[in-house]
C-alpha cells in the first residue's frame, strides 16, 4: 500500500514532466519561428542561437514586404476564399447530409461511399485534366474558378459530420413542427439547423482553417494578384532582397508566416472545444 | 400512396444533387480522365497526344525515381504512423487527466494542426538548417553535435518523418481522447475489482477497446501519407538525391516541370493503386479488430 502511494508521488511529478516537455515541444519552434521575424537583417544567422527579440525592426521589414508584394491582395483573396468556401460547403453540404440522413432512398450508401472514396484520389491525379479544363474554360486565376476547387475537398467530410449530427436529432420534432403547419424548408431552417448548431458551427471553422491555410490548389491554379493567397507569399516574401541566389530571407519568410498563422491560432484558441468536438465525431462511424 | 413515396425520393435526389455533381464535376470525372490519359504519351510541349498503351508504366519502372520514392513511401508512412499513433495514445492520457491549465493545454495542442502545412514545411526546412537552425542550436547545447540535417539522406529522412509528427500527432490525440472517454468506466470499475490497475488495465481494457479506432486512424493516416506532398515539396524537394523523394511529387514534377503529362498521368495511377493497396489491407485488419470486440 505505501509502495503505491510512494509511485503515485513520483507518478505526479513525472506527469507534470511530461506535460511540460509536450507543451515545449510543441510552442518552442512556433516562438522561434515568430522571432527570426524580429532579427534585423541577416543578424539571423548567430551562433549559438539568442532567444529574445532583437529589435523592432520587424515594422521595416513589414513595410518592405508590403511595398514588394500585393500582400493586401493576398489576404483579401484568402479571407474571400476561405469565407466563401466554407459557406457554400456548409449550405450545400447541410441539405445534402438531411436527404441522406433522414430520406433512406435507394443510393444513399453509395453516394456515401463515393464521396468517401473521392477523399482518397490523389491530387495529382486530377489536377492535369482540371487544369486543361481551367484553360478551355478560362477559369485559370479566377476567384471564381478557384472557389470551386476550394469547396471541393470540403463537401466528403463535412457531409459525414453532418449526417451524423442530423440523425441525432430526434423525429419526433421534426413532426411536431409539421403539425404545427411548418412547411419542409421552414422546418430545416427553423427547426433542425438550431439544433445541430455545434455541428454546423464545427465544420464552420475546420472548414474555414481549411481553406485559410490551402496551399495545393492555388500553387497550380493561381497565376497573378487576382487569385493568389497568403500562403504563396511565403516563398515569394523569402527573394525580396536577395542579394544572391542562395540568399533566402529567413526573416521575410517569418513575418508572412505570422500573418498565415496568427489569424489561424486566435480562432482556434477560442473555438478550441467545438474543434475537438468536430473531429472526434467526424472519425466516430 | 408510391407517388408520395415517389415524391420524397425526387427531393431527396435534388437535395443530393448539388455535392454530388459538384464532386463528379471537380473529382470523380478528372480522375477517370487521368487514368485514360495514362495510356497515352501527352506533351504540350512536343505537341504529342498518341497512343502508346502500357508504355508510360513500363517506363515508370525503369525510372530511377520511382523504386526510392515507392522506398521512402515505405519508410515514411510506416514510422511516421508508428510514431504517431504511440505518442497520441500517450498525449491523450494526458489529456484525460483532471490537472489545472487542460483548457489551455488542449487548445495549444491543437495549435500544430491548425497552421498551415507549408508555413511548417517551410519553417521546418530552417528550423533544421545545420549551423543557424533550431534544433542543431539546442543538440549543440545538450552534447555539442551539428547532425547535418537536410544534406545527408538518412537525416533528412527523419526530418521529414519528425516534421510530420509534430504537425499531425495533435489531431490523433484528440481523437483517441474521445475514444478514451467513450471507454465505459463499468470496464475499468470491473478490472479494479480484480486487482489490475495500471499498466495492466491498460493493456488488457484500454488498448482492445481503442484498438478499432487506432486501426482506423491508421489506415487514414498511412493514405494520407502516402498521398503527402507539400511536406516534401518545401522541406526537402525530394533531396538529398532522391532519398525523401514520394510519388506524389514525383508525379507533380513531372506535370508541371517537364510537362509530360501522359507519363505524370501513370504516376498518379500507380499512387491510386498503393493507396487501394493500403486501404484493402488495412480494411482486412479492422474488420478481425471488430470481431474480437
């Protein structure tokens, strides 16, 4: 018996351990990556390594990229797809995952299943004939055109979440609505969409993050400022003042990442127990 | 009386229809169109659309590419699912555990997954450079070595697997943590009863229980490394030589670097066919894990 309370002691201290090298492990190279931001210049290459902030010259180096690159563009582009996208998944998605759930029509499992195997395609192996067919019909570096391949990937999942989330709703309120003389798109509106809020309110943001931080699908299909994102500005930010070839701004590259995954960290800090929610039920078949 | 049961199912299909088109449209119809492509030497470059039946295949083969990425593939997907399904195990112990800061601790967990996949294959390809990176900087401090991360092959195959860990391993711990809390304590009550607590209720209760959901997160996760590409694509450019070289990137290159479109075509179809692979065989697994539960 005090053999057992002597390990629970140890138990306890060697738990924190852990817990404090996982939190470590995982926040030590975000930091770092968030300070090259703030060396100035090529002051980035010490040896050995200074941890803290060196100067605020992070502003000039944000005024340069500004000023090198349409970055405002980008975001813009980026906030729109992302928005956009998630919105057109979660809609179409929504009426999809009701026929599913609750209409048992002959196809039902097989449309499941398709689209769950259509997760499954590699990229590559559809982006040529799509990329033809963007230059045929001049979809190439077009909002537009890329909104229907950002909405893509998004329909699989979030038609599983849903359905799952739609047959927990009970059909007795379904019918208690309808007796209540709701017609069929009142009902949905007014009756199952609230309940499955959390669901709809998960997949808002997975699908938000999705598309925020999309990186594929631009890199082909996007040419010039109309259509590039933020994430291609990592690259692009990285020769600004390239002195030689083999010169890559670690700095530049830093502070566009910042603005990548700044606005990514702050929704999931806050959304953090609809995430966790959202992707457990999501696996859960 | 069937025209009302005729009438749901003509909603039911209208409502279906938008994501399904949409899908065929954007997915199902470009990856037919590929897989015909493959039998075909297209360039538009040489300006060539012939038929040259299994060809592009048998040339796969001879590629010297194509036996080190079906190689790393291997290596890759196997220690890097390893990996991370034993440390998300252990990670959503953690997080099952009653301590103060689990809000917060669960929501930075969260962080590697919610950022970008190329800011971190990007950052990671500085944060392993030999003399000014991150890591070297802190090995240097603990026994003063510099392992040459991304220039020599072995190395560079690790960073890989290792960036990839600590991106996806926080999404397989949340997921084995639901599992975890669906794990009815009746089991766990039982087995104290007994006098097995510990490691033993663990290996005993735990794991069988968990054990469809470890296979199945296995199977997702070993296709979805198959399948990876922007990690290579910034990190390592499938380099040194070709030791972190995968298909999927091959496949790119070929696309869209040499533009021969029939041959990257047969690429993409040899992937398909290792994810189908992959899939099959992992199915068989879960269907016995099911059983025995």
């Amino acid at each position: 018996m005090t053999r057992w309370k002597l390990q629970k002691g140890v138990l306890n201290i060697g738990f924190y351990i852990l817990l404090a090298l996982f939190l470590l492990i995982i926040l030590l190279p975000i930091y770092y990556i968030f300070l090259t931001a703030f060396a100035p210049g090529d002051r980035v290459f010490t040896q050995p390594l200074t941890y803290v902030p060196q100067s605020l010259d992070i502003i000039q180096r944000y005024e340069r990229i500004f000023k090198a690159l349409p970055i405002a563009q980008y975001l813009f582009n980026t906030i729109f797809l992302a928005t956009t996208s998630t919105l057109i998944s979660l809609a179409l998605s929504f009426l999809a995952a009701y026929a599913l759930a609750r209409f048992n029509f002959p196809g039902t499992n097989v449309i499941l299943l398709i689209l769950l195997g259509s997760t499954m395609l590699p990229g590559v192996s559809t982006v040529i004939p799509l990329f033809q067919m963007f230059q045929t019909f001049k979809l190439m570096n077009t909002l537009h055109g890329l909104l229907l391949l950002y909405v893509s990937p998004l329909l699989p999942i979030t038609v599983w979440v849903l359905v799952s989330f739609i047959k927990q709703v009970p059909t007795e309120v379904e019918d208690a609505a309808k007796v209540d003389g709701a017609g069929f798109w009142s009902m949905l509106w007014k009756v199952v969409i609230p309940m499955i809020r959390p669901g709809m309110a998960t997949m808002f943001v997975i699908n938000f993050i999705a598309g925020w931080n999309e990186f594929f699908t631009p890199l082909i299909f996007s040419r010039g400022p109309a259509s590039k994102v933020i994430t291609m500005a990592l690259t692009e930010a990285q020769v600004i003042d390239a002195s030689s070839q083999f010169y890559a701004s670690w700095g530049n590259m830093s502070a566009v990442a910042i603005l990548v995954t700044v606005p990514v960290f702050i929704i999931t800090l806050i959304c953090q127990r609809q995430i966790v929610e959202g992707l457990s039920s999501g696996v859960f078949k | 009386m069937r025209r009302a049961i005729a009438r749901r199912y003509l909603l039911a299909y209208a409502l279906v229809l938008p994501v399904v088109i949409w899908r065929l449209a954007t997915s199902i119809y470009p990856f037919l169109y590929t897989a015909y492509l493959s039998f075909f030497d297209n360039s538009p470059v040489r300006r060539t659309f012939d038929f040259v039946g299994l060809d592009n295949y048998a040339n796969a083969f001879r590629d010297i590419n194509v036996p080190s990425a079906l190689n790393f593939s291997l290596f890759f997907t196997v220690i890097s699912v390893s990996l991370q399904v034993v440390l998300a195990l252990g990670i959503a112990e953690i997080l099952n555990r009653r301590f103060p800061l689990r809000g917060i601790t669960r929501a930075i967990n969260l962080l590697p997954w919610a950022m970008s996949g190329i800011v971190i294959a990007t950052a990671a390809q500085w944060i392993f450079n030999e003399n000014y990176g991150l890591i070297n900087d802190i090995l240097w401090r603990i026994n003063g070595q510099r392992p040459l991360w991304l220039v020599h092959p072995d190395t560079a195959r690790m960073a890989v697997v290792l960036t990839d860990v600590w991106k996806n391993t926080a999404f397989l711990a949340v997921v084995y943590l639901s599992g975890l809390q669906g794990i009815s304590p009746e089991l766990h009550e039982a087995a104290k009863i007994d006098g097995a607590n510990g490691p033993r209720a663990y290996w005993y209760i735990t794991l069988p229980q968990l054990m469809p959901l470890i296979i199945s997160t296995a199977i997702f996760g070993a296709i979805y490394r198959v399948l990876s590409f922007e990690l290579v694509y910034a990190l390592t450019s499938g380099g040194p030589g070709t030791s972190t070289m995968l298909l999927g990137y091959l496949a790119y290159l070929q696309a869209f670097r040499v533009l021969n479109f029939g041959y990257a075509s047969a690429l993409s179809m040899i992937l398909f066919g290792l994810v189908l692979i992959v899939g099959l065989v992992g199915f068989v697994f879960l269907r016995r894990a099911w059983a025995r539960l």
